[in-house]
C-alpha cells in the first residue's frame, strides 16, 4: 500500500500528519540541567520565571547559595512550635520575655549555626567564597548538622537528666515485678553523635593536612603543573627518528620515571 506526499493511502484512508521534527523536540524537551552554579529559578517554567519581582529572585538565589555546600544552613533549625516546642523550657527567648516566631525557623539554632561554621572556617583557614574549598565546606556543614543535634540532646537531657531508669521488664510466677535499669536514650544519642562529629572533625583535619602538604610540593599550583608537564614534553620530542622509520627511544631523565632504551616500530 503506497502512501502519496499529502498522507492519503492508495486505498483511500488518510494518515494524520506527521509532525517536523523540530517540532516534536520543542513539544518533548526535557529540561536542561546546568552545569556549574545554579539557582532554583533556573528550574521554574519560563512563564513562572518572566513574572517574578527581583525581590522574589534574589531571595530565590540567596536560599540557593545558603544550600550550596550542604542543607543544614535552611533546613537544620527546628520550626518554632511556642510553647509547643519540647524543649520550651531551655528556649532563652521563652526565660527574656522576648516573643517568638511561631511557624518559622528557630532563631536560637539559626544563630547556633551560623556562628558554628563561623568558628569552623576560621579556625581551619577554610574560604568559603573559594570552589576549592567545596569538600571541605560540605564536612563543616556535617560537622555543624552532628553539633545541632547534639544541642537538642544535652536540652533533652537538662530536662530529663537521669543517665540511668529503672522499668519494669516482667513479672514471676507470684506477680512480683522484674524491674531492669537502663540507660538513658537522650545519653546513649549524645554518644553517638559526639563519636560521629569527632570523626568528621579527623576528616576534614586529614583533608586540611593533605591540601597543605600538596601546596608545599607544588602540585596544587596550576602554573607549577603546567611547567613541569612542558618540561616533560621536551624532553620526550627528543628521541631520535631512524632513517627506515623507526623510532630509537632513548634513556630520559624525568625526575623519579626513566625511559630506558627500547626499539619500537612505527605501524
């Protein structure tokens, strides 16, 4: 059965018409994930995007730079219940009068966190503005996460501070209760994560130690890299070219690698 240039079969029947394809692309596209520095409105629908202020878009870009190395920074603090929150007691806004922001972040572990990665950056000479320093940003951010839970855990303990509790675990064939002590799970979830934020903390100082030694060689200075490997070049195009075409490779000094004398043939 032939089909003709406007879609009619030689039977009679019509096809529907086929769509360019360019046009399909346009209809089908997926969106495009940049690479490099992004924004959340860079993901919003062209519609959505053209309409919004400049003040939504800075906002938009600010929460985005804010999650650039890791979520603690918008998504750590705790939503402020008031007098809703269990640890209502310890809250310092609660014990100053001060009226506090029902339904929004809890400024007590939002200044708790800032100041967190604050003393972390400075005291390991981390620049956060720098690319470089990404690995180790996302390890503060960790470390920072570990130390807001470990906040909320000494506060569960200020309020309930037996480390030990007595329950009762059966009873006998007279009805006499077996009680059984055990320790505080408040205690037991502080343990584990001062155990992990210390061992994030030996991370990032392995991390901080091996840059600086990598600094100290030179390998972490491009300039230095590109050097050495136009030294290197050099020195390869010296081998010597035969008359019949095949290539003599002779010994070359390369600091630590040698090249020993081999014949080879071109194919």
């Amino acid at each position: 059965m032939e089909q003709s240039s406007d879609n009619t079969l030689s039977d009679g029947d019509t096809l529907p018409p086929v769509k360019p394809t360019n046009e399909i692309a346009a209809a089908e596209r997926l969106p495009i994930v940049p690479i490099g520095e992004a924004s959340i409105t860079d993901f919003l629908p062209e519609e959505v995007r053209s309409t919004l202020p400049e003040e939504t878009r800075n906002q938009l870009s600010a929460y985005s730079d804010s999650t650039k190395f890791g979520f603690t920074g918008q998504l750590g603090p705790m939503v402020c219940q008031d007098e809703g929150c269990p640890f209502f007691e310890k809250c310092p806004l609660r014990q100053m009068g001060v009226e506090r922001p029902f339904g929004k972040s809890c400024p007590l572990e939002q200044s708790q966190i800032a100041n967190w990665k604050h003393s972390l950056t400075t005291a390991a000479t981390i620049d956060p503005t720098d690319p470089a320093s990404a690995y180790d940003m996302i390890i503060v951010d960790q470390v920072v996460y570990q130390m807001l839970l470990e906040s909320r855990a000494a506060m569960q303990l200020a309020m309930s501070p037996e480390i030990e509790r007595e329950y009762v675990s059966g009873y006998n064939p007279m009805g006499m209760p077996f009680t059984t002590r055990e320790t505080s799970k408040a205690a037991e979830f502080y343990d584990k994560l001062v155990k992990t934020k210390l061992r994030l903390m030996r991370e990032l100082l392995a991390t901080r130690r091996s840059k600086a030694e990598a600094e100290a060689k030179g390998y972490a200075d491009p300039s230095r890299i590109a050097s050495d490997l136009m030294q290197r070049a050099a020195k390869l195009r010296s081998a010597v070219q035969r008359p019949d075409g095949t290539t003599e490779a002779i010994e070359i000094d390369m600091g630590d690698e040698n090249i020993i004398d081999a014949d080879t043939s071109e194919e």
